[in-house]
C-alpha cells in the first residue's frame, strides 16, 4: 500500500489541534437521482476552503523548524497554493507560490492574503519549470502538492474521517487532478473497508491519470480550459499512480456541462457551494458510467468550494424580463 494506515493515523493526530472534521451530508433527492443513499462528504467547508491543508499542513509539520525557517515553497493552480500559504502563516515561516496567471482571481487574493509572495507564470505546462528557478535561487523547501508522502497521508485523514462517519460505505467517487485526494482517501479506505469500491473521477478533456495508467509511467499532458482547474496539473504524481493501480476500481470521464450539473444540484439540493473539482465526484456519480447497487452506501467528495461568484453566477443564465 502506498500509504500506510499507520501513517495516516498518525497525520490526523498531528493535524487535529488545526483542521476542521469536516461534515457528511445527506442529499435524500440527490441520493434518488442516481438510485443510491448519498452522503456528501462537505471538505469544502474545510480551512481556506478545500481539503488540501490536510495535506499541506502535514508535510509542513513534518519539516525540521530550521528547514521551515529557510521559507516554504509551491506551485498550484490556487487550492494547494492557498493551504501552503496559511500553513506557512501556522509555523509563522515566509512562502512563495508560482501560479498560473489565469489562476481565478479569488484564489489569488486568498494566496495574498495569507502572506505568501505571488510569482505568476504564463504557460500552465512549464509551472514546475518556474517553480524550480525559484527553488535554486531562495533554497526554501518545496511542498509538493500531489506526490509528497507526508503529503498523502494527510490527505487520507479525509479518508479516516469518512469511514468513521460512514461505516457501511460501498462506493465512493473521489476527482483526481494530481492524484494526491485519490491516494489517501483510497489507501484509508480499503485499509478500513477493503470491500469498498473506489471510483476516480476525470476531466473527459483532459484527463491525466487515464494516459498515465495506459503509458504506466507519469506523463505530461494537455489540459483544457474548464470550470475544473483544480484538476489541470501537467501530470499526476508516481506514488498515486502506484495508488490508482492498486486500489482503483475504476475511473469515470465527466464532461464540462456534466462538473456545471453537479455544481447547481449541490447548491440547490445541499446548499453547498462547489468549485468545478469539487462537483466533480458528484457528476462522476450522475454520469451512470458504473453500476451500483439500488441503495448501495455511496459517498462523494465535495473536494473545494473556491469559486469565484462571478463564474459561479454563470451557471444560472439570466432570466428574460417580461416586457
């Protein structure tokens, strides 16, 4: 197993005192759509707004406080960069973070407003490119935001909490981008439940684990313009490759329209707001692509709920004014 359960165990210990244990909800209407009981596993109502401080935060607890000292370093589309930032500002250590320019401008301000030093950066496939120049001039440590192992297992404290919450899980839909939620929510899982099916959910545009699995090595790939930008990493990481081959049922292939249906059922049916990546695992669910059980115990991920209001806004097209 990539990440051990001890591992994991012994992230939630450490991360207990700073994180929320995020809620499971509900959706009775949500849950007849696609046939199944439904829980919704809300990490968007996790600090700054998406489950990556779990991971974040671990690796930065992890560090030497003189390493720490020397200033932290990332690179993201803006999920993990705004968790390293306020991590940075936990332990009270200086941060940087290459962003892509096009990063949506909520998550700018949320990486500024944490403290940390913005560094954007035009082209989205050479980020990690920047990312090392930066690395070479300031020698701060790097928090690797889908491939650390300190990393993972604070993402599969998510995965620990899910079980707790839901015993009698069957199924359970997580995105993937770099792969980081994927891996721990699958190694706590079927560490806990082994029975449990584990379906990832992609971009149907761009996905990055499907090519890798088929190439059975980490490849850079393309990566659309889409509501979804937190699943646009140039490549997912190793160690959730060796994760998706292990413990993936499955992966599932959503479309754009299919992530903006997830996003309006949860605001309208659970009242939660979703970013793309965050609806992701629900459209994966609705798209009908794997077999389940008429209610069969099923949870999604609500992975984020960073969206800037004006995108969120347009998914309601305005309604014609009777003249």
């Amino acid at each position: 197993m990539p990440i051990p359960l001890a591992a994991i165990r012994e992230a939630a210990a450490r991360l207990a005192p700073h994180l929320h244990r995020t809620p499971v909800l509900s959706s009775t209407s949500l849950g007849e759509r696609a046939g199944v009981r439904l829980s919704l596993k809300a990490e968007s109502l996790q600090k700054t707004g998406s489950f990556k401080p779990r991971g974040a935060l671990n690796i930065v607890l992890a560090l030497p406080p003189e390493r720490r000292e020397r200033g932290l370093l990332t690179v993201s589309a803006g999920n993990h960069a705004q968790a390293v930032a306020w991590a940075a500002r936990v332990v009270q250590a200086p941060c940087t973070v290459v962003m892509p320019s096009d990063a949506p401008r909520s998550k700018l301000a949320a990486v500024r407003g944490y403290g940390a030093r913005v560094v954007l950066h035009d082209d989205r496939a050479t980020l990690f490119e920047r990312m090392r120049e930066e690395e070479a001039r300031t020698g701060a440590a790097f928090v690797h935001p889908f491939d650390d192992p300190h990393g993972l297992a604070g993402a599969g404290t998510l995965g620990l909490e899910l079980v707790e919450q839901c015993p009698e899980l069957d199924a359970v839909f997580v995105p993937i981008g770099g792969g980081g939620l994927m891996t721990g929510v699958a190694c706590a899982v079927k560490a806990l439940r082994p029975r449990c099916r584990v379906i990832g959910v992609e971009l149907a545009d761009g996905p990055g684990m499907t090519p890798a699995l088929a190439a059975g090595k980490p490849v850079h790939v393309p990566r659309p313009r889409t509501l979804a930008d937190g699943l646009t990493p140039p490549f997912v990481g190793a160690l959730p490759l060796e994760a998706a081959r292990r413990h993936l049922e499955s992966i599932v292939l959503v479309s754009e329209e299919g992530i903006a249906d997830g996003m309006r059922a949860l605001f309208e049916r659970a009242r939660l707001v979703a970013e793309g990546s965050g609806a992701a695992a629900l459209a994966g669910l609705f798209s009908g692509q794997v077999k389940l059980e008429r209610d069969a115990n099923v949870a999604v991920i609500v992975s984020g709920g960073n969206v800037d209001a004006e995108r969120f806004v347009e998914l309601y097209p305005r309604a014609k004014v009777p003249a």
